[in-house]
C-alpha cells in the first residue's frame, strides 16, 4: 500500500521523517514494509529446506573437478588469506 507525501497527517509525516532521518517532499510516495526476519518454520518445511540444499551441493559437487588433499588444503589457506587482507 503507497501514500503520498501530501496526504499524510502531520504525525504520520513527523514518523516517517524520524525514520528516514531527513525531510520528505509533498511529491515522494511513500510505501511501508514490515517482515518478521524470524519467520517460524514447520518442520516439515526445515526437511524440505535441508533436502533442497543437499541435493543443490550434490549438483554443484558433481561438477566440481576433483582435487587432491594437498590442492584442497592450498585452495583454503588462499581464501584465508584472501579474507584476511582487509
């Protein structure tokens, strides 16, 4: 649901002023989104979920070129490195 600006109350206005840390003009149109970020989950869905998943790293596993212990090891002590540069 959108609002313009112009026909908002004057509390609303000072809210969404307060929210956005700046003023707003008589021609924004403003909308309000509100999620739970949280969400439950069933846990039929959580099986569905994890199901999903294994089968996604199986998919990228198979076309993944095989590697030995010593380039898996390298290939991870590089992206240590990487993330630690900044």
């Amino acid at each position: 649901m959108g609002y313009l600006a112009k026909d908002l109350s004057p509390e609303q206005r000072i809210a969404i002023e307060s929210l956005l840390g700046r003023p707003i003009s008589e021609q924004e149109a403003i909308s309000v989104r509100a999620y739970d970020p949280n969400p439950p989950v069933s846990d039929q869905r959580r099986r569905e979920i994890i199901e999903g998943l294994k089968a996604h790293f199986a998919e990228v596993d198979a076309h993944r070129p095989a590697s030995t212990a010593d380039e898996a090891e390298e290939a991870f002590e590089e992206a240590m490195r990487q993330s630690r540069l900044g």
